[in-house]
C-alpha cells in the first residue's frame, strides 16, 4: 500500500517520469540489489529524459516546419 501511496503523490506533484520509471522498477528483479542512490539515480534520469522530450516536442509543434514530401 505504501507504493500505491508514494505512486498517487509523485503523479499528485507532476513527477510522471519518477512515477512511470518506480512502477516499471517493480517488476525487474535485479534492481533491488541496487543501493537507494542508485536507484534514486535512475528514477531522476527518468524524468530529466521525460521533461526534455516532451520539450523538444512541444517545440517541434510550434516550429511549424514544413517539409517536402
């Protein structure tokens, strides 16, 4: 239950990345041998990459670039 909670209040403050990397974290196995700053690590890159991507993308869209097809 602990999880569903720590999931519901890193949706709650807009982390999705850390959210969506922690749910996926569950199934693998081999993780948790991993020390908490590590895994720490791993969901900070997962929402540093989602943030930019969705940057990059929002600027595509307003770039408005035409192409020949």
């Amino acid at each position: 239950m602990l999880l569903e909670q720590t999931l519901a209040t890193l949706h709650a403050l807009k982390l999705h990345g850390m959210a969506t990397a922690l749910d996926e974290q569950r199934g693998i196995p081999d993780l948790t041998t991993l020390a908490f700053e590590e895994r720490l690590a791993l969901l900070l890159e997962r929402e540093q990459a989602r943030r930019h991507d969705r940057r990059l993308a929002r600027l595509l869209q307003l770039a408005r670039l035409r192409y020949a097809a």
